[in-house]
C-alpha cells in the first residue's frame, strides 16, 4: 500500500529472521480478506488472531533478555498501523494486547521493577494474550473488591474487553471500601480459564465489530494479597496510570490513523478511474490535508512516549495527539467517502466499514471533553490530578 502512508513509516525491529513490521505486512492479504466477513456477522477475528500468534507477533513487545522479540513502541504501533489498513477490528483487538505487554516491559527496562519480569516470560515461553478491561477499568476503577483472609473477593462487569474469547490473562482492578471510608482500587491479573469468570454476548455495535469487545463477568472470584499488583486511591491520578497512558494511546491511535489511511487509499484508487474535475480535485486535496494532520499528530505521540518520562505533563501531550488523531481521521475518512460519492455507500467499497470503525476513536479516554479540561488547567496551572 503506497500513498502517504509510506512517507509516515517508522523504523523496523526484528522478531526472529523477520521485523514485526514486515510481518505485518505480510500477513495483511490474509487479514484483509477475513475483514467483511467478521464485520457483517458480529464474528470475533480469531483466525486473525491465530495468525498473529502463530507469526510470533504476541511475544513482539517481551524484551530479549526475557525471550521476547525487543520491539519497541515505534515498530508495534506501526505494525498496529498496517494491520488496521487490512482489518480495524483485528489491530485494535490486538493493540489491546500489545499495549499491555508493553507498559510492564517498560517498568522492567526503565523503573527496575523485577515483579513483572515472571509474566513477561511467560508471554513470550507460552504465547499468552493479555487482555484490557481498558474504560471500564479507568481513572475512577470499577467493580467490587470484598477484603477477606488472605484476599479479596471480587464481582465485577469489565465491559470493552476486546478479544475477550482469544485471552489468557485479564489486567483489571476492583474497587476496595475500606471500613475507615477510604476508597482504593486493587489491581490484579484474572486467569480466563477460571470457573469464577464468564463471557457475556454484548458485542453488538455501530463498528469495529470484529473485535469481540464483550463484557467479562467475574463472580466471586478469590485473589490472594500476593497476587496484587498495586493499589492506588480511586478516582486519582497514579503514577503507574501516567505510564499506561503515555505508552498505551500511541499504539491504540495507530489503529484509527491505518484505518483513514486505508480509506483514502480507496478512495483515491476510485477518483482516478473517472474524468478529473476541479471538485473531486479539491476533496483529494483536503482529504491528504487532514490525513497528514493525523499522522503528524500520531507521530508526536509516538515522540512523547518515546522520551521515557511519563507524567501528567506526557499525559497532557499525548491526550492532546490522540483528540488531534482521532478529529483528523474521522475527517480525512468522511472526505474520502464525499471523493468517492455514492459507491462508498456499498459494503462492497469498503468505505462504509471504515467509516464506522473509525467513529471508535471518539470514546477512549480521555474524551474531548476531559481532554479540553485537562489541558486547559495544565495551562491554567491548575490541579488535574482528579481530571479524567
């Protein structure tokens, strides 16, 4: 795929005899054909899935030292860009994963914290999917944590778990009352296979259907005090939260900037096939406009993480790069289906899939309007900690 998408690429790391990013590419003719079909059932991309693991794609992010592959984030989030020109739903699902792998190799290799190097390990030795409860699980937390002896007791609906049905390993939290009116969030991993946890069917939506995003339900499940990540105050800023911010939204906003490329991609193959015209010139025009906005946008976020100095002011850059990313490639998508004209209402065009699986970049957090506030008070001086 060529165009300007090509001008934007990052560079390669390797994963085996191969680079991740040209993995990806390889395997895109394979995800692309699999797309429509998961998209007009409701079906989760599990055969997408299959082949990115068994590609090596899953241990991409594991450091070396530890077995994995030492991508880093520039790579995967392109990886993530040329997998969602070929299928939104498989790279968003996956950047679910990637995104989770990659915050804790970052604490191993930046902050020196040894407790997660076992799972890391063990993601790249037996292939593991770790999975996001992603907003259900933001700022403020949900669910219950019940303390009992030894641990806790949780019931909880994690809501947007994509590629739930595909995962081994849920990274959640649940919220702990303590009898003196403190209110915290535990953090915790919650084996998939376990009898306490269930899929609930509830993906059914505008896009970005493929993704199997259902809700987990978790019935009285026990975690012992060992198996505790962290806890933190809810409905606060945490540090380890501007670490999850400043590296996961560049890789989640990879997936929405490949999914405008690939439709400006088809609609400029559609506008050379018919006469030229000075109104079909102009729309291509403000298309690659808004395009490179997105991209140029996208690859300040990748710049930000990339510092290694997460933060509430990283947290400000890259919250400003995912509302300029996801205004820019909803717009350069919704020019591409104006430059196309009545053809890109077919499923067969492929514009209309696109153009409702980029409408996703408007509900991730932090929204426009907690971004606005957020940022305005950075600039203000102000507190942002309970902002979100």
């Amino acid at each position: 795929m060529q165009g300007l998408a090509e001008t934007m690429a990052q560079p390669n790391a390797a994963v085996g005899d191969l680079n991740v990013v040209e993995i990806a590419k390889s395997l895109s003719p394979i995800i692309a054909e699999r797309a429509a079909a998961a998209d007009e059932t409701d079906n989760f991309v599990r055969e997408n899935y299959a082949l990115l693991k068994d590609a090596g794609l899953v241990e991409a992010g594991v450091p070396i030292e530890l077995g994995g592959g030492g991508a880093e984030l520039p790579e995967l989030a392109e990886m993530l860009r040329i997998i969602a020109r070929a299928c939104g739903s498989t790279a968003l699902a996956f950047a679910m994963h990637t995104h989770q792998v990659v915050i804790p190799a970052w604490r191993w290799r930046h902050q020196n914290v040894t407790v997660v190097e076992p799972l890391l390990k063990r993601i790249a030795a037996e292939r593991l999917v770790l999975l996001s409860s992603g907003g259900s699980d933001w700022i403020g937390g949900s669910g219950k944590a019940e303390k009992v002896e030894g641990g806790y007791r949780i019931n909880a609906r994690k809501v947007f778990t994509s590629g739930a049905e595909a995962g081994n390993i849920l990274m959640t939290g649940a919220i702990h009352d303590a009898n003196d009116g403190t209110r915290s969030v535990i953090h915790f991993g919650v084996p998939m296979k376990a009898p306490e946890v269930n899929i609930d069917d509830t993906w059914h939506t505008l896009g970005m259907r493929g993704t199997g995003s259902n809700d987990v339900v978790i019935e009285n499940l026990f975690i012992p005090d060992a198996n505790v990540a962290f806890s933190r105050k809810s409905g606060e800023w945490h540090p380890v939260f501007q670490v999850i911010s400043t590296l996961a939204f560049p890789l989640i906003y990879a997936v929405y900037l490949g999914v405008a490329e690939s439709a400006r991609d088809i609609a400029v193959e559609a506008a050379r096939k018919r006469p030229p015209s000075d109104h079909t010139t102009a729309l291509a025009g403000r298309m690659d406009t808004a395009l490179r906005a997105a991209q140029l946008a996208h690859r300040f976020m990748v710049d930000v993480a990339m510092r290694n100095a997460p933060s509430a002011e990283s947290v400000n850059e890259v919250m400003i790069g995912r509302t300029l990313v996801g205004r820019h490639a909803i717009e350069a998508t919704e020019l591409a289906m104006e430059l196309v004209g009545g053809a890109s209402f077919y499923r067969s065009t492929g514009l209309e899939r696109r153009f409702r699986d980029v409408q996703g970049a408007r509900f991730h957090p932090l929204q426009s309007g907690p971004q606005a506030q957020y940022t305005g008070a950075m600039a203000l001086g102000r507190p942002v900690a309970n902002i979100f």
